[in-house]
C-alpha cells in the first residue's frame, strides 16, 4: 500500500502521535473499511488491502472494528458549544 504523506495534517498528526509506517497503514486499512461499510459509494476491496499489508482478512476487520467503536465512543462523549460561564455573584458572599 503506497500512501501519500505530504500533506501538512497529515505531517502534524504523524509527528504528534509519533506514527509508525504501520500504524498510518491500519488507519487508512480501517478508514477504507468503515467507508465502504456505511458509504455505498465508495468501494474498496478487502482482499487487496489484505494481501499489500501482508495480513488477513479477519485481521483488517478487526481494525476497522477497533476503529469505529472507538470513533463511536469519541463521538458519543464530545461536549457540544460553549462551557457555560461562571456566574458572578453580585454581593460576594458565599451560600
């Protein structure tokens, strides 16, 4: 699997995590994978990407799995909006 890595995110997010060639390899494995599971048009071929990162096909699944669930979680526990401000109080005592 060649990939591209030139572009500026993708230099900041392989720096700040530290990325190993491996690991930006499963991202896009899964990426792939959980598109083409909830995108009908975008197509992938599991096989393919199997046999280019020399792993099975069980083993892709399972990323994408890993992936999307973790995604899941992220998504679900995101705040929305501003945090509310802080009230003053406007004679300054307590209780």
């Amino acid at each position: 699997m060649q990939l591209e890595l030139s572009s500026k995110r993708a230099r900041k997010l392989i720096r700040e995590h530290g990325l190993s060639e491996e690991e930006i390899q499963q991202i896009v494995a899964s990426a792939r994978i959980n598109l083409a599971t909830f995108d009908p048009e975008y197509r992938t071929n599991v096989t393919q990407i199997a046999e280019d990162l020399q792993k099975s096909r069980p083993t892709i699944y399972g990323w994408a799995d890993r992936a999307i669930a973790a995604t899941i979680h992220s998504l679900r526990n995101i705040r929305t909006g501003r945090p509310p401000k802080e009230r003053e109080r406007t004679n300054g005592a307590e209780g």
